[in-house]
C-alpha cells in the first residue's frame, strides 16, 4: 500500500464525524480537538500514539479516546486501517446524561446520516460509541479569565492577526506569563491553536461554499494559497483540494431530500435526534 486514503463522512449539524483511513506511511504532527471526543479503532497494523509525556503503540482491534483539547500527535510507519468516530462535547454529555439514550440507537442515527458507510451498526462502532459515552466529563472552568479571552479571540477570529504584546499588556500580565498560562490550559502555544482554527474556518468553508482556493485562503487568514496550501497538507496530511474530494457529506435519503438536523434549534432537539432517529417507512 503506498500513500493514505482517507474518506470523511461529516455530519457537521450533529456534530458527528466518521473518519475512514488507511495508508503505508503517514503522520499527523501535534494538534488537538477543540470540544469534540475521538474514538479510534484499529483494523489493522500498528498507529503510534504521543499523548503528553506517553507514547504508545496500538495495534488491531485496540480502542483508544482523545478527549477535547488533549495534544497528540498520530503515525504510522507501515500499512495501517484506522476508523475513527468523532462526537462534539456538549451532543456526547447530553446523550450521556439521558437515560432514553442507547448505542444501538445512536448508532442507527448514524447510519442515517452517512448511508454511505456500510458498517455503521458493526460492533466496532458500538465499541467506540460506549467507549467515548464512559470518557466523557462535565464542563468546566479549564484556564484563569485572561487566557479565556485569547482562547475566545482565537477560535471566534482565527483569521485576525493577534498581537500578544499588547494582548497581555491590555489584560495587566506578561507576555511570558500569558504563554506559559496558555499552554498549561489549552495544550498548545497560541500560535498553533491559531493555525488549527484558521484551518477549520477554512475546511468549513470549503465544506459549506464553492468558493475558489484562493478565496477561502484570504478569508481564513492565510497570505496567499500556496501559504494555505503548505499548512493545510501539514496538520491535514493532505491538499485542500484532497480533502474536498474525500468528504462525503452526511444526509438521510436522498429521495426524501431531508437534510438531518435540519431547524434543530437546540442541543435537546440535536440530542433527541440521536435518541429517536428517524426510520424509513
């Protein structure tokens, strides 16, 4: 096997993500997962894991979660399948909390919206569902009021250009003392988590637009598109334009044209859905 396939099934709405790899060789330098649990399965060879200070080794049929903000970093030196199933925070608590809530329920949520994953109701993803239901963790205050600010500043306006210095000194801390805090709450320097959320901004984007490369590179903050281009195969593993081509965007059947999620109007409405898919007649 020579390269990486990766094929997503999104179902942003939800806030659920399927992600289908395999590949010889490849790498997935560090970054983490802003409020979204990830749980991978091993099909086959060998995915080396640095979490924190431990670096582990899973192999075939082996499970492990990524909770949010966790930095890690993935590879894998010979061929390797991977799935992996990603669920947004706040849907996994309120399924979690919910005793209407069941895996073979959600899992047929699943499988209604990415109809074009075979093996949605496989015991791998129910094995995945569970693990992910067991990890989850209340919300809570994670960092001090300024680092929240900068954190927010971030992920709200990723393509504004942010300067600390004035930053720290407008909030009464050191800049050496706004980095060290930063890290320590959120796992990575400002400047990463910066790049990660100009490149969401940008996979959303291509996701929800047709607009040109060009075009979605300038608006997400990026000098030009070869810049953009450089980054996004750096932390994605691949090129923009591969990556529109991988996804497979999560609907319920086409001959209904029903878009699921569509009108959810809150986090019970999106959790419900989970609960109490809606069946074919």
């Amino acid at each position: 096997m020579r390269g990486k396939e990766v094929r997503y099934y999104l179902a942003e709405q939800q806030g659920l993500e399927v992600v289908c790899l395999r590949g010889s060789r490849f790498f997935y330098p560090e970054h983490s997962h802003v409020s979204t649990y990830t749980a991978s399965l091993v099909l086959s060879g060998a995915l080396r894991l640095e979490a924190g200070s431990a670096t582990t080794v899973h192999g075939p049929d082996a499970i492990f979660v990524i909770p949010p903000y966790q930095p890690h970093a993935l590879s894998a030196s010979g061929d390797c399948e991977t799935v992996t199933l990603c669920v947004g925070g706040d849907l996994l608590r309120a399924l979690s909390g919910g005793e209407a809530c069941s895996p073979i329920n959600c899992l047929r949520a699943l499988s209604g919206a990415f109809p074009a994953l075979s093996d949605v109701l496989s015991a791998g993803f129910r094995r995945m569902l569970d693990r992910l239901v067991s990890s989850v963790r209340a919300p809570g205050r994670r960092e001090r009021d300024f680092v929240a600010a900068v954190e927010q500043r971030l992920l709200l306006r990723p393509e504004e250009s942010l300067d600390l210095e004035s930053f720290a000194e407008a909030l009464h801390v050191s800049r050496f003392h706004l980095l060290r805090e930063f890290k320590r709450s959120v796992g990575l320097p400002p400047h990463k988590f910066q790049m990660q959320n100009r490149i969401r901004k940008a996979r959303k984007m291509m996701l929800e637009t047709s607009l040109p490369l060009t075009e979605v590179a300038l608006a997400a903050g990026f000098y030009d598109q070869s810049h953009f281009i450089r980054c996004f195969r750096k932390l994605a593993g691949m090129t923009p334009s591969e990556f529109r081509d991988a996804c497979v965007v999560g609907t319920s059947s086409a001959e209904r044209g029903e878009k699921l999620g569509e009108d959810r109007e809150s986090l019970r409405s999106r959790a419900d859905f989970v609960r109490n898919p809606r069946r074919e007649e």
